[in-house]
C-alpha cells in the first residue's frame, strides 16, 4: 500500500504546449494498492494533467522517443531500479527517496538564435 | 550554444574564445501563425534574454525577406565591403569598453552596442507572407520554404553588419534528422555544406555548426543543469501528426531508432563527415543543368542559392519570348529538391521578389551568353581576344 506522494512535475522544451502552456504542476499522487513508479506517474499525468494529443506524450507505457524525463535531476533511462526499490549496488537495501521533482523535456529545446562574426 | 560562448569569453575560462559575437533573432510568428499579442510577448521574452547576455543584438521578422536584395542570392567575395571601416570601429569600441568595464564585468549591456530592429513588419508584409505560406499544400515544402527564407535573411543580416560568420545551434540529433530528411527529398548533393560543418557556399558569410558533436539530451541536460534560460516558440510544425511532413517522419524515424539503438544518431553523424568530402565534389558536376549550357562565371552560384526562383519578367524583357512559360524559367534556375518542392506551389506570385528578380537576371544572363561568349575574357586567358573594348 502505497501513502499518498507529493511530487512537483514540470514540463519544459514545448512539453507544455500539450498541457495549457503550464510548465509547473504541484500534484498528490492519491495512495493505492501498489508502489508509485514512473510508469504508474506517467499513466496518471495523462489522465489528470493532460489537456490534448495523448499521442504526442505517450507511446505505449513509456514517453514519446524524444521526450526526455527527468527525476530529480537525473536521467530516468539510467535509473534502473524503480521508485521505491532498492537500487542496485546499495548494500543496506534502503529505498530510493521519492522524487520530489520530475521533469519533462520536449524535444524542442534549442533556442532559435545564430551568433556571428 | 549562446551559454557556450559565453562561457568562452569570459575572463574565467582557460582557452578564451578571440572574437566578437552578435545574436539574430529571427521573428517567424507570421509562418507559423501566431497571433500579434503571441509574437510580441515571445519577443519580449526574447529581448530579456538578449539583453541579459550582452551581446549586440538584432531582431529582425520573417516578413523582411520581402525586402531583401536580388544580391543575397549571389555568392559575394571573401571580404565584406563597404562595412569594414564601421566593424573596426564597432570591435575596437567593444574591446575598449571590455576593458574599462574592468574584471567580472563582461556580460554588461552595452548602450552603444548596435542592438538593432527596423521596425515591426508593416501589416502588409505580414499578410504577404501569410499569403505566401498559406499558398503551399504541403507541411514539407513550408518547412523547406521557411528553412531558405530564414537563411537568407540571416545571411543579409550577417552581411549587412560586417559578420565573417554565423555560428547555428543544429545538434547531432538534428543534423541527423536533417541528413536523412534531404536524401528522401533529392538535396543529396549539398549534404556536406547542409550538415557539415562549416557552410561556405555563400563566399563571404561562413556558416559553421558548432553544435554538431553535441546530442540533443547533451544540450537538454546543459541547459537544466545550469540553469540556461530558455525560449520556447512554436514552429511550423508543432503538434503536427507524425506523418504530417517528410521532416516529422524522419524525426519520429531517427528518435525511435534512437531508443532501440543507441549508436542510431551517432553512426548518422559519423556517415555526415564522410558526405563531407564525398558529395562535394558529386554537388559540383552536377549543378550543370541541362539547359545551362556553357559554364557561367558564377558556376557555383546556382548550387549556392538553390532556392532561386523567379517568374519570367517576359512583358519586360525583350529577349524572352511571348510564349515562353514564365514558370519554367523559375524552375530551370532550381536545384532538384527545390523542384520538387516547387510542384507544392501553385503559383509563383507570392515569392518574395528578390527571388523573382535573380531568377529572371540569370535566366535573361543564360540566354545572351551563348550570343556573347566569343567575346567574353575567360579566366584562363593571359591576352585580351581580339574585337574586345
């Protein structure tokens, strides 16, 4: 049984587009039967917070190739544990903290500007 | 890759960059059909960012490419003229300041500092080029479209300004999406000069890609890291479907393959730096078109300003004929993607007109060569042919 979780998610590089042009979004995960993880997140953001176009965010259970999502400032893809697992290589076997910050990053994240001379 | 340079100049950095950068912002709202409010407050988004940088500044909006000079089109000598007298004096009063502002000073704004915008486009302008973008049936011929204009624009900003180069923030990610994306729309032969890179088709005005070595996750992860501010615009094809555009697909392509495979966007790159020596030579033979028979003096300005294209003046020409196609006139100065996409325009008369008055120039030009060229001194000749003024 999962207590419910706070977690601030934020959208970034043309993300927000697809959720009103909100970047920052304060949300409590309601507590449930199993542990929260990233793809149970992505699952609820979907329903609650997106407004349009789930294709663009969502491919299967994961993010869109392209999309890159960040959870405290680190890279999911190298987050091999899930949330609220033992991560590998921890010898006391603790949990992972629960993210406080989630981040997803569009693909469009270059600014349009040239230098010169 | 603004962050990066200025990284490089600041005082603190161990190899400290030696030139003078400016920044071109380019105002695109009107392609990509923003509304006035929605472009001025992406503006003004804009100019907090520039102005917090430091450096000189330019805005300019797409609408002024129906303003710009037949002269963009044509490949100018090494050397800007005209303006080096004003860059001197504008380097020389920029590395003063430098210097009196004093240590741990540098991104200070510069009132002196040219930080230019001619005026918001007139209303006019806008339309135009609404009309014009409207006018193309395909998503793919308006991002290729919107791709030239912009270069061009830049190109007459550097050029006006007394800039030798034009640094673009395309990272290995794109330039890989980029690659793949000109080879099904037949640009394969300037793929070295469109995803190399240094760029130098157009003489004066080098365009280089720093970026290049850089995957987009690199550039997302530097920018949150430190804390680099952001703007985001919509392009022209924000939220389209995956199948809306050839460039679409190709990303939707790349960034899948990408998520299987690793080593997708890295072994594209690596196929970039072979294309660099290879197609070059490939873009030279054959940017002879048929019909353009004897080398102009220009030979490497129809593969340099591609997307040339231009109506036949033919009431204004006496040369031409009555019955002649003005259309084909245009499509003949064109190399074969800009062809392709041209089959998306269903008429030529929204182009901006200095690319309508280059193409019939060199199309009247192509046409009195063959009456002229016994006349014409060839570079090789050491004396002058007889019956020559």
């Amino acid at each position: 049984m999962a207590a419910p979780l706070s977690v601030e998610v934020e959208f970034g590089g043309g993300a927000e587009l697809l959720f009103d042009g909100v970047k920052k979004h304060q949300v409590t995960l309601p507590g449930q039967e199993e542990p929260w993880d990233i793809r149970n997140l992505l699952v609820w953001i979907k329903k609650n917070l997106l407004k349009e176009r789930p294709e663009l965010f969502i491919q299967g259970d994961s993010v869109r190739p392209g999309i890159l999502v960040l959870i405290n400032d680190a890279d999911w893809e190298l987050l091999e544990a899930g949330w609220g697992q033992a991560a590998p290589g921890r010898q006391d076997g603790s949990p992972l903290l629960p993210p406080s910050l989630l981040e997803v990053l569009g693909p469009q994240c270059l600014q349009q500007l040239a230098l010169g001379k | 890759m603004l962050w990066q340079v200025l990284e490089g100049l600041s005082r603190d950095s161990a190899k400290r960059l030696r030139f003078v950068p400016g920044v071109v912002y380019a105002d695109e709202g009107a392609a990509c059909g923003q509304s006035p409010e929605d472009r001025a407050k992406t503006l003004a988004e804009a100019k907090l960012v520039l102005q917090t940088v430091g450096f000189p500044w330019h805005v300019v909006a797409l609408e002024e490419v129906f303003s710009l000079p037949p002269s963009v089109l044509r490949c100018s000598a090494r050397e800007p003229v005209g303006t080096e007298g004003a860059y001197k004096a504008a380097v020389d009063s920029f590395l003063q300041q430098q210097h009196a502002l004093g240590e741990g000073q540098q991104s200070q704004p510069c009132p002196q500092h040219p930080q230019t915008r001619a005026g918001p486009p007139t209303a006019g302008q806008t339309e135009a080029l609404s009309r014009l973008f409207n006018s193309v049936k395909t998503l793919t011929a308006k991002e290729e479209l919107l791709q030239t204009l912009r270069t061009h624009l830049i190109l007459h900003v550097a050029r006006t300004h007394g800039y030798s180069k034009v640094m673009m923030g395309d990272s290995c990610t794109r330039l890989a999406i980029k690659l793949m994306t000109s080879l099904a729309l037949g640009r394969g032969a300037f793929l070295a000069w469109d995803t190399g890179f240094s760029d130098e088709r157009h003489g004066d005005v080098v365009v280089v890609r720093p970026m290049r070595e850089h995957t987009l996750k690199e550039v997302a992860f530097y920018n949150r890291l430190f804390a680099v501010p952001s703007i985001f615009t919509p392009a022209v094809d924000t939220k389209a479907p995956e199948k809306a555009s050839i460039h679409r697909l190709m990303e939707a392509f790349i960034l899948r393959l990408q998520a299987q495979f690793p080593s997708t966007v890295s072994t594209v790159y690596s196929s970039s730096l072979l294309a660099d020596s290879a197609t070059a030579f490939g873009a030279q033979t054959s940017s002879q078109l048929p019909q353009t028979q004897p080398p102009v003096a220009e030979a490497e300005a129809p593969t340099a300003s591609c997307c040339c294209t231009g109506m036949g003046g033919a009431r204004q020409c006496c040369r031409m004929e009555e019955d002649q196609d003005p259309r084909a006139h245009v499509i003949e100065q064109l190399c074969y993607g800009c062809r392709v996409n041209m089959k998306d325009l269903p008429s030529l008369d929204p182009l901006p007109p200095y690319i309508l008055a280059e193409a019939q120039l060199r199309s009247q030009r192509a046409e009195a060569e063959p009456q002229i060229q016994e006349y014409l001194l060839e570079d090789h000749e050491d004396e002058a042919r007889p019956g020559e003024s």
